[in-house]
C-alpha cells in the first residue's frame, strides 16, 4: 500500500532544508511502521526565490520525491488540487509546507485510517497565532459554523488524510473557488480527529496575504452557505415593514393636525439607509454572480510547467491535464 504527501510550496527557501529531514524521517518510520510505500508530493506554486533550484535537489536525492512546477502561482488551493492530481496513494496526506502543521503528526493520522476511519482531520487543540490575528482566526471559524447550510467541523484547516476513495470523491468536484475543508467535509464518510497543538512557522514570513486569507474566508463563506442571500430577504422585509410602520405614523400626525418641524432629516435618513442595504445587497448578489461567472469560464485550475522526478524514482504519478 502507498501513503501520498501532497504539499504545496511558495517561497520557502528558508525552511526548505529542515522540511525534508523531517519528513523524510517520518517516511521511513511510516514505511517500516506500517510496511507502506511513501510518495512525496511537492508543488511548486510560482517561487521567486530559489525553492524550485532546491526541491529539485531534493527529488534528485530521494527516488520518493515528485515535484509539480506550476507555471505561476494559481494559489494555496488549486496548488493542493494538482498534487491530489498526481498523488497515487491509497491514503493521501495534505499538508501546508511551513512546518505550523508537524509531520511527526503523520503516523497517527495513518494509525487512524488503518483503523478504518476513511477521513482523518488534524484538529487544532490550540494555535500559535495571537493577538489581532489571532481574534480575526476564531471569528471566522465562529462564523462559518453559525452560516455554513450543513454541519461542518471548525478550528481544523487543510492538515489531514482521506483515503483513496475520499480523494477520487473530492477531485469530481471541479468548482474553482474551493475550500477544501468544506467540500471534505460534503463528501462524507464521517471525519475522525486527530489533536495537535499548531506551532509557530520555522522560518521566513506568513505566505497568506491579510488579502488572500480574506479571500479565502469568502470562498468558505460563499461557497457552502446561502444565508447571505436569505439576510438580504429578511433585511428588506423588516426594513420595508419599518417603513410602512413609519409611513402610517407620520400619516397619522397629519390626520390628527399634529405638526413637526420642517426640514430634511427625515427624508435624507431614509434615504441614507435604503440606499446603504441597496448596496450591500447588491455587492452580496455580485459575489454569488462573480462566482458563477467563474465556474462557466471553465478554465483549468491551474498549468504544470514541468514534473520533476529522480532518475530512479519508478513512482509515476496520475495524468496531469
């Protein structure tokens, strides 16, 4: 039987060196552990540092290593949708390339699925982000749970193993904005836990953007809820309700003769309001519509520049399209 490592990478120079002892280690552990093959999967998502020069190396140097040089970088998910492409495990792993999530963790998730659990998620006991970011972290998991239309486990991310079955699931899903959390989760088979403490990156800066992880959230969002559009609906239905509420008080004071003074707050405040949820409404409706006009464009996820393999390697992945 074969474990696949799916693991995208962006600029990661710096940790390059440290990522490949340890989770060469933990291959050999998996493979003496459990009589597995190991596949390593890296994908090269557009560095502009020397990370491709170097996991070049590395496949050079290990017969398990298969590296997709992307022609660009397409992004942190359409990165993880070439590797599980290419990965041929009967069991995959996917995990982010900054050693936050710890390869040691590997073993237990494989124990897990040996056990008969199909999904396996790394659940995060705590995180090391703190602070600003830290609160904008938990708000978002606190709201995906209230708004996501089905039951979706939160403080958990990418870090986790589906078995073959699960993988070919998730890769007949090809909608572009995706959010692999939730659509592991949509595809069922029950998710197991695995627990862990999310540690700090081991070198260089965060990757993800403040722009990017809110774009991010936004996919999650859009992507596995529709009550965005129903609190449009409610929202103008008690607005409007207001209105005719407000439009009968004022009818009465002139019935009555009962006189205010004149000016302009009145109508400028409706005004002001009407014209606030308008837009609102509006930019909610453009996100759903943007998101349609995405998916009939239908362009690929992404474009391999190049499959990078040692001589020896005998370990050939999927057809890349």
């Amino acid at each position: 039987m074969t474990l696949s490592i799916v693991m995208p990478i962006y600029n990661e120079e710096e940790l390059l060196s440290g990522l490949f002892g340890r989770v060469t280690r933990v291959m050999d552990d998996v493979e003496a552990k459990f009589a597995m093959t190991c596949q390593w999967v890296l994908i090269n998502d557009g560095s502009r540092d020397h990370s491709l020069e170097l996991l070049r190396g590395y496949a050079a140097r290990d017969s398990r290593i298969a590296v997709l040089d992307l022609s660009r970088n397409f992004g942190h998910q359409p990165a993880i949708q070439a590797g599980l492409e290419y990965a041929t495990g009967d069991a995959v792993v996917i995990m982010d390339g900054d050693l936050q999530d710890p390869p040691e963790l590997i073993p237990e998730l494989v124990q897990s699925w040996k056990a008969g659990n199909k999904v396996v998620v790394a659940h995060r006991r705590s995180r090391a982000e703190r602070g600003f970011k830290g609160m904008l972290f938990a708000g978002f998991h606190s709201v995906m749970s209230r708004v996501s239309d089905m039951k979706m486990e939160t403080g958990s991310g990418v870090f986790g193993l589906m078995d073959r079955r699960a993988v070919n699931e998730v890769l007949r899903l090809h909608e572009r904005n995706r959010f692999l959390p939730g659509i592991r989760t949509w595809v069922g088979f029950g998710e197991a836990k695995v627990l862990y403490d999310r540690e700090e990156r081991a070198a260089g800066a965060p990757k993800q953007t403040f722009t990017r992880l809110v774009r991010y959230a936004f996919d999650a969002i859009f992507s596995f809820s529709l009550k965005p559009l129903r609190a449009i609906w409610t929202l103008g239905f008690v607005v409007s309700l207001f209105s005719i509420g407000y439009a009968l008080f004022l009818l009465s004071l002139r019935v009555f003769n009962i006189n205010v003074v004149p000016g302009f707050t009145t109508p400028t405040v409706a005004i002001l309001l009407l014209g606030g949820i308008q837009l609102i409404s509006i930019g909610v409706l453009g996100e759903y519509l943007g998101r349609i006009y995405d998916e009939v464009k239908q362009r690929p996820h992404y474009i391999v520049g190049e499959v990078i393999t040692s001589a020896k390697s005998n370990k050939a992945g999927a057809t890349i399209d």
